[in-house]
C-alpha cells in the first residue's frame, strides 16, 4: 500500500481547527479585559493569531506535556491549564502587535477557557480523534451489507 501525503493531511480539519483556535482567542479577549487583540484588521489578525496557535499546539505543547507527564497526573490535568496559558504568554511574545495579555492570571483563565471551548468544539464538529478516514469505512460498510 502506497503511502500518500495527501491521504494523511485533511485540509478540513486544518481549517477547522484554524478557525476554532481564532474563535478561541476572540471569545477570551471579549471575555478576559487583561487580554487585547489589536481590532485593526481584526479578521485577518485572528486568522494569523489561529493559524500561529495551531502551530504552537501541534509542535510545542506536546513536547511540554511529555516534559511535565507526571504532574500532569499528580495534578489532575491541572497542569495543563498553565501549559495553555504558557502557550498563550508564547502567543503573545511571538506576536506582540496582535495580542497583548496584560497579567498572568489572564493567561491562566484564558488557558483554562481556550482549552475547554477548543474542546467542546472539537468534539461537537467530530473533529477529535478517532478520524476515520471515508476510504476506510467504504469497505467496511460494504462488508457489514450498509
């Protein structure tokens, strides 16, 4: 079986998780007054802020929590709320003209709602795994007589 990059990078799902991350930051920011996305070009601003926090959730938010697993568990996930909120102060310091977070306490309720709005949305839209591929539940259905 030939492995194709195509089959394995499903462009719906980036872009869904793109506009969750912008809606994410926009309600925090109407939410949180600590926390300021600069309005001018706000759409574009959130687009680029989404796509910035997409990228710091898949490559640097991992490597964070294989770092603190153990508190993690020790802590009940409470742990991950500050891992959110590092993000967000990393957020903020690659994008200093996008998103100002003013006080640390900011960044940890803005890290404790980013993460449970992502989630909710995440799970609503079925964009959590398990994804299963439609090329892989043809044959499925297929041999089950649906």
């Amino acid at each position: 079986m030939k492995f194709e990059w195509r089959h394995a990078l499903n462009w719906k799902i980036i872009l869904l998780r793109i506009l969750i991350n912008g809606f994410s930051l926009a309600i925090i920011a109407l939410l949180l007054p600590n926390i300021a996305i600069n309005r001018e070009n706000l759409l574009l601003n959130l687009l680029i802020l989404g796509v910035a926090l997409g990228v710091l959730n898949a490559l640097v938010k991992p490597i964070i929590q294989f770092l603190t697993l153990s508190l993690i568990f020790v802590s009940y996930g409470i742990v991950v709320v500050i891992i959110n909120a590092a993000i967000l102060a990393i957020l903020s310091w690659l994008f200093p003209d996008l998103i100002q977070i003013d006080r640390i306490l900011a960044a940890f309720l803005g890290g404790a709602i980013i993460g449970l709005l992502s989630l909710f949305l995440e799970y609503t839209l079925g964009i959590s795994p398990p994804i299963v591929d439609d090329a892989v539940l043809e044959p499925m259905e297929a041999e089950n007589g649906d």
